[in-house]
C-alpha cells in the first residue's frame, strides 16, 4: 500500500508525502504507528481536532528526526576524539546549532500537546456539564411517571431546574465579558509623567494578555475584544495625543479603547519596536 492510500483516513495530510514528511531511511509505518496512537488518545468530534492531533504527530515526528540528527553527529565527534576537551571549537559550534535546532522542535512539540490537552480539559468539562443535565432530567422524568398526581409540583421543579441551568449559563458568560458587552479581556494602562518622561505600565502585561487569550480560546465564551482602560495620573503627555481632539482635553484622567483581538495584536507588535513604549493608536 502506498503512503498516499495510507493517508487516505488523514485528508489534512493529504500531499505532505515522502519528499516533504519522510526522509533518509524513515519509515511510514512508523510515522504512522505514532498517528494512530495519538488518534486513539483524543475524541475526533471535529475536523478541528482531528488537525490538532495530526499537527502533534508531525511536531513529534520531526523533534525525533532532530534527536536523531544531534546524537548521530555526537557519535561523529566521539569516533574522531573520544575526549570532548580535546575537540576543535568547529566542533562545538557545529553541535551547538544542532542543539538550537532540537530545542526548537521540542518547543513546537511542547505547544502542539498543550493544545492537544486544552481541549481534552475543556471536553471533559462539557461532559461533566451534560452528564449532570441528564442525570438532572432523568429525575424529573423519572418523578412524573411515578407521581402523576403531583405533577404541577415536578413541573415547577424541572423549571427551576432550567432556570438555574440558564443562570449558570448567564453567570458564566458574564464572567467571560468582564464587564463588558461582549466577552472581553481588559487591560489597564497606568501613564505617568516624571521628570519630563512618559512612564508606561500595563496590567496585565501584553504577554499576560496574549496567554489568557490562548488559554480562554476555547471556553464557551471565548473573547472577542481586548478593552485597553487608560489611567493618566497626571496628564495626557503627548505621546498620546491621538487620543483627543482638543488641546483642552489634556486633563482627562480616563481614556477606554475597544479593540478587535485582530488589531490589538498588530498593535502590540507595533509596540515592541515603538521607541518608548507607548501604545500607538490603531489602524
């Protein structure tokens, strides 16, 4: 059987074959042994997580490929001097760029589990969530078959039942919006002015925001929005005078920006390079 016909259950790999998945004297069989291992571990409810999965198996295909090629050239080194002390500098450096690459691929690796798992986190969430529903049903349905002559009262309990199932849902996502209309992640920007010089702080800080937004993405209410609540202790300095149209709006002390998670991270890359650290406006 061919490695396409192979992949014929794996569409998402569909054209990755040998020249760009396998190489040297890697076998399919057992790129394919480590796919089926992972398949087997995961629920495939979507074509979503069954990319995921296969995004792990090649993150780990190649960080095995990567361990080979350092410990081939490690044996290389040992062949022509046994003692490491006598080695050439040339040497060294050859293997210290072998080693960058292998830690990069275990990083990779190490991202690619991470998502594997925040979705097995948030599934067996759900099925804790459905299976109390059910359980929660079934007793009311159980009570009115068996107490027919009480059934106004079991009604009246399969609705508090319902409503609390949706005050649950409503606290949840009132939660996710964090004060908002929307759900939101909000970040508050502190400005001051010492001595002439504009002093930024950002709580949380853009990398901070970056991981809550990776961690809520795949909540029930994942956010939508970033909202940037500015707090300008003395004055607006100029940095940030794109925020006002008049010069005498110069003492405002708070300035709230909404922004799309699209925007707000092109604007945080702007930031990294900005000279002195300020947030720009957005496009």
């Amino acid at each position: 059987m061919s490695q396409d016909q192979n992949l014929e259950l794996y569409p998402a790999l569909l054209g990755r074959t040998h020249e760009n998945l396998l190489f040297g004297d890697e076998k399919p069989e057992d790129f394919y042994a480590l796919l089926k291992s992972l398949l087997e571990q995961y629920v495939l409810d979507s074509d979503h997580v069954r990319a995921l999965v296969e995004d792990a198996a090649i993150a780990r295909w190649h960080l095995w490929r990567r361990q080979r090629v350092v410990q081939g050239r490690q044996r290389e080194l040992f062949a022509i001097q046994p003692d490491p002390g006598e080695w050439m500098s040339g040497a060294f450096r050859s293997l210290e760029v072998l080693q960058r690459y292998k830690n990069a691929a275990e990083l990779s690796c190490r991202r690619a589990y991470a998502n594997l798992e925040a979705i097995r986190k948030e599934n067996n969430r759900t099925q804790r969530w459905n299976l109390t529903f059910d359980l929660q049903k079934r007793r009311v349905e159980l009570a009115e078959r068996k107490y027919a002559d009480i059934a106004p009262q079991v009604k009246l309990a399969a609705s508090t039942a319902n409503q609390t199932i949706d005050s649950q849902d409503q606290n949840i996502k009132r939660t996710a919006c964090r004060g908002q209309d929307r759900p939101s992640v909000v970040q508050k920007i502190v400005v001051t002015v010492e001595d002439g010089f504009t002093k930024t702080s950002r709580r949380p800080s853009n990398k901070d925001v970056m991981a809550e937004l990776a961690e809520r993405a795949h909540h029930l209410y994942p956010p939508e929005q970033v909202v940037r609540d500015f707090v300008f202790k003395d004055f607006i300095p100029s940095e940030y005078a794109w925020m006002i149209s008049d010069e005498s709006d110069r003492t405002t002390s708070e300035f709230v920006q909404t922004i799309s998670l699209e925007d707000w991270h092109k604007m945080v890359t702007v930031e990294t390079d900005h000279a002195i650290g300020d947030p720009p406006p957005a496009s």
